[in-house]
C-alpha cells in the first residue's frame, strides 16, 4: 500500500498530460528506441511539456522588452498595440513543443554517425579475429569496450549472449533498433552465415570492401556539395549584408534629402539575420559532412 501511495504521488500533472498526448504520437517509442534514448514515452513527454512550458516563458519576456525597446508597445501606458503579444504567447508553446519533440530524430542522426565513424575498424578487427581462429563470440568480445559507440553495440550482443539469449536472436534484436544501415549489413551477413554454415570472416570481408568504397563516395560527394554551399554562404552572408547596408543608407538618404536613413534598430536587426545565416550555413555544412574513418 504504500509503494502505490509514493507512485501516486510522483504522478504529477504533467505524468497525466503526457499520457494524454501519448497516443496522438504512436511511433515515439521506437524512435526513442532508435536513438538510445532508455526512457519512456511518456516520460519524454513530461520532460518536453516542461521544457516548452519555461523556454516559451523566457522568450516571452525576451520578445516583450525588445518591443518595448523598439517602442512598438509601452508598458508604461498599456494600449491596443498590447495585443501584438498575444501571438507569440501562442506560438512559442507549439513550435517549442514540436522542435523539442524532434530530439529523438537528432539523437538518432548523431548515433548514427558515430557508429558509422568506425564501423569499417571494428569490422576489420573482427575479421582479423575470426581468420585466425577465434569463435565469433570472443571475437566480439574483444571488439565491444573499443571503436566508440559500435563498440558499445557490440558490448550489447555480448551482454545479451551472457544472458543466455541465443547468439542469432541476441544480433538480431540489437540491429533491430539500431540506426546505422552499415552496422544493420554486417550484423544481418553474420546471422546469415551462421545460418547457412558460411564462413563468418568472408562474409563479413566483403560487406567491408563494400562498405568502405561506399563512404569514400560519400566523402567526394560532399566535396562536390560543399561548392554551392560556400557560394550560398559568400553571397548571402557576406556580399548582400555588407553592400546591401550601404547602398539602402545611400538610398534612403538621397530619396529623403538626408530626412531618412538606416536607424540603430535596423542594423540590430540586420545584425541578427547575419547571425542566422551564419548558424544556418554552420548547420548545414556540419550535418552534412560525413564523419567516416576510412
């Protein structure tokens, strides 16, 4: 009775709003799954709702004092342009909501890459182990504590077969949820040799060479990519902003006869849309750079 009357208090109202909201998002749980993430949906949820709760009350307060600097609104003599405040303090709630709810999938993205950073290592370390005669079981032993994260994927199975889960099963529930594709091929070839009675180390020895020509394409790939990238970014980060500020001053001062020009609030702002851009053009050109060792 009283291990239900401390669960029952540690539900709270946001335990019970998540649980509501739990079935609009069915497929939660296997992407939590498939970023490593060992936490329930719900508690997820709670942990989103509460932060989306206190980031939409700072930028709340973040957006009313910058329109109270900019002298859209006054506090001081409260008016109908008050109203404008209505909507960020309805949007701030959802799209907080809907951007934290997007973790899991970069969790996943980040997994993904770093157990694609030395898939090619520990495979060859494998391979090495197997061709020269140790069981498959030892072999992963000695690969899972090293290479990072596949290593860690590798230290899954071994625990799961110390368990007593059979060795095919324990593979397969591991590249169950697992996100990288290379990883997924070379589990998926060795279950498939012990199944047919192949050699493991041969098998294994060609996914390899394939895997591996595959990330060096990846790699020139990205070298062509980045070309238009780098011209997006000179363009619109460095050329327009810096003659696009003079020319509009020279503009406006001769349009006006010297009456108009470009305000402290202006460059403020022009100031914060390069820094968009900025973090834009790092973002890009991070999330697409391959992070391979090959």
């Amino acid at each position: 009775m009283k291990k239900e009357e401390t669960s029952k208090r540690k539900r709270g109202l946001l335990t019970s709003v998540a649980e509501t909201l739990g079935p609009s998002f069915p497929d939660l749980k296997k992407k939590l799954l498939m970023a490593g993430m060992k936490q329930t949906p719900e508690a997820f949820l709670a942990k989103v709702i509460m932060s989306t709760i206190i980031f939409s009350i700072a930028l709340f307060v973040v957006t009313a004092i910058a329109l109270d600097f900019v002298d859209v609104i006054d506090f001081e003599q409260p008016s109908e342009e008050m109203l404008w405040l209505v909507v960020p303090l309805i949007l701030y709630p959802i799209i907080l909501f809907y951007y934290f709810m997007l973790y899991p999938k970069a969790a996943t993205i980040k997994r993904k890459k770093e157990i694609d950073y030395e898939i090619v290592f520990a495979g060859r370390h494998l391979v090495i182990a197997l061709k020269s005669g140790m069981p498959l079981f030892d072999a992963m032993v000695g690969v899972s504590g090293r290479y990072g994260k596949v290593g860690d994927e590798f230290g899954s199975i071994v625990e799961k077969i110390s368990l007593g889960v059979p060795m095919s099963q324990a593979i397969r529930e591991v590249s169950q949820y697992n996100p990288s594709k290379y990883f997924v091929r070379i589990l998926m070839q060795i279950t498939n040799s012990l199944s047919s009675g192949a050699d493991v180390g041969n098998s294994v020895e060609v996914v390899l060479d394939q895997i591996s020509k595959e990330q060096i394409i990846a790699l020139k790939e990205y070298g062509q990519k980045l070309t238009p990238i780098v011209m997006f970014y000179m363009v619109f980060g460095v050329i327009l902003p810096s003659l696009g500020v003079v020319l509009a001053t020279v503009l406006f001062s001769v349009i006006s006869g010297g009456m108009l020009g470009i305000t402290s609030s202006i460059l403020i702002l022009v100031f914060l849309l390069i820094m968009i851009i900025q973090f834009l053009f790092l973002g890009v050109v991070e999330s697409s750079r391959p992070r391979y060792l090959v």
